[in-house]
C-alpha cells in the first residue's frame, strides 16, 4: 500500500497538458463553428436577396421589351407622318403655284392687260389666239376657230 501511496503522491506533482489542449481545442472548434453558422445564414440571406432581384430584373426586362415595342410602332407612325407631312407639302407647293398664276390671270383680266392685248392684235386670228391661250389654262374653243379652219 505504500508503493501505492508513492505512486498517486509521485503523480499528483507531474504536470497534466491534456485537459489544456482539449479547452483549447474545443473553443477553437466553437469559434469554427458558429463562423460556419453565420456564414450559412449569411448564404440564406443571400440567396433570398438574388431571387428577389431576379424577379426584379425579370421584370424590367420585360418593362423594356414591351417598351421597345412601343417605341418600334411609334417610329413607323413616326414614318408614315412624315411620308404625309411631305406630300402634304409637296401639294401645297402645287396649290400655292397654281393659285399664284390664277391670281396673276385675275390681276391681268382685272386691269385690262389681257383685253388691250387682244385690240392691239386688230383681230389678227392668230395673235388673237396667241393671247387667248396664255391667259387660259385649257382653250374652250377648238383651234381651228382661230387660225381660220385650216386645220
């Protein structure tokens, strides 16, 4: 019994690193895994964060496709307007000519150019029609009235 004693008693005064190691083992894996735990969570987070701005961009998309649509039909329109604008104004042009030269008819007849043009022919036939066809856009008698029926 006595070895026995010496042998617990001669134990007791050696220095045990176990009980140390495993502590600190142990809290390092602790640490590791609550880190692992935040990151998982973190992920979670993550990954429901991008669905929502999937859906998001998922919808712009589609915001700019039928945009896009939109503004493809509006240009056409834009095209077929402007295709009418310049005929309308190619027209005008035309109306604006031809009123032009009926006023100056109107100014003629009025002031008595296209008469005094006529007497100083001295009823010439064909100074008389000379005259009758400038001042008219299409002649009302047949030609042959004037140039004295040889035609």
């Amino acid at each position: 019994m006595r070895n026995r004693r010496r042998l617990i008693l001669s134990d007791d005064g050696a220095e045990n690193f176990w009980p140390s190691f495993t502590d600190l083992i142990s809290t390092v894996a602790m640490i590791l895994f609550v880190l692992v735990l935040l990151a998982y969570i973190q992920n979670l987070i993550s990954g429901k964060n991008l669905d929502a701005v999937k859906a998001e961009l998922s919808a712009a998309m589609l915001r700019l496709r039928s945009s896009q649509q939109e503004i493809a039909s509006s240009e056409k329109k834009l095209k077929v307007l402007a295709a009418e604008i310049e005929a309308g104004q190619t027209q005008l042009k035309l109306s604006r000519a031809q009123v032009d030269q009926q006023q100056t008819v109107i100014s003629d007849s009025t002031h008595g150019t296209h008469f005094s043009r006529m007497a100083s022919a001295r009823g010439s036939p064909v100074s008389w029609k000379s005259c009758a066809i400038r001042s008219m856009p299409q002649p009302c008698m047949p030609i042959h009235w004037f140039d004295g029926g040889s035609s």
